[in-house]
C-alpha cells in the first residue's frame, strides 16, 4: 500500500475508534476456530506499523504461538455517520477497513506509548470502570500491516471509491 492510502486508513481507523471505543481482532487456534477479540487500546503509527496494550486478552496468549497473523477489523459505528449516509444515499468514506498483520510478541510499553493510551482515555479517566479497566496497562503487542481491505457496500460507495 501506498503512503496515501496509509494516511486514509489511519484516518478511518481514527473515526471508527471514536464511534465505537474499539475494534476487532481475529486470531485463530491450534484446532482453527476462529476468535474475536475487542481491543479499545490500538493505535497505528506512520510506517505501516502499530501497537495494541495487551492486558486482558487470553486468547492472544493461546492462539499467537500458533499463528502470528490475524485481521482487524474497524467498523465506524457511528448513528450520525450512518443516517447520513443513509439519508444521502451514500457513504462520504469507506465505513470500515480490515487489516491484515502479523503481531509479534508481548513487550512492556514506553513511556509514549503510556502517554498515548493515556491521552485517549482521559475524558473517562474518572469514572469507576476506567479505573478498573485501565489502570494496569504496561504491555503491549507490536503488529505490522501486510495488506488491507475495505470495507464497502458498492451501491452506497461514491464513484471512484
């Protein structure tokens, strides 16, 4: 993928994760059934690469010895996105974008990394479930992208798209 289709799924990537708080990571295990996990602590840098804190997730655990590679999938949730697409006919952006990767191992987090996760749960850094949820992030999953898909309704997609 080109540096510009990169910066256009960074910015849906960003818009999903704002409506919904998460996305959907799929790893398989060693009988080859599927798993989905949600993970509300991905962020994606500029080379095509990005991390994930990786507290909670057992299945990450059991199946990645196996299989390293998986797919996420970020879908934007959003009512007013969706009502207006509706309304119009049409989407103004792809609604969604699958990633394929291969996640490396389990690693503690920098301090920037800290500091992102940490900027993106501020506005709910007070309530009693954001303290249970995200007080003990220290580690996380590095994933490079190895190719993508996005997610379309072809009647609704603009022209070009």
């Amino acid at each position: 993928m080109n540096n510009q289709e990169w910066r256009h799924i960074r910015k849906v990537m960003e818009n999903t994760q704002k409506a919904a708080m998460h996305c959907s990571i799929a790893t398989v295990d060693a009988q080859l059934q599927p798993t989905i996990t949600p993970i509300g602590t991905l962020f994606l840098r500029e080379n095509q690469t990005g991390f994930f804190f990786d507290t909670y997730a057992e299945s990450f655990k059991e199946n990645l010895p196996q299989n390293k590679k998986a797919c996420i999938q970020a879908i934007n949730s959003s009512r007013l996105f969706w009502l207006k697409s509706l309304f119009k006919g049409e989407f103004s952006d792809y609604p969604g974008v699958r990633l394929y990767v291969e996640i490396g191992e389990l690693r503690p987090a920098t301090n920037e990394e800290l500091a992102q996760i940490a900027q993106r749960i501020q506005s709910l850094k007070w309530t009693k479930g954001s303290q249970l949820i995200w007080s003990d992030f220290t580690q996380v999953r590095d994933f490079s992208v190895q190719s993508f898909r996005w997610v379309k309704y072809p009647k609704m997609m603009p022209f070009g798209k």
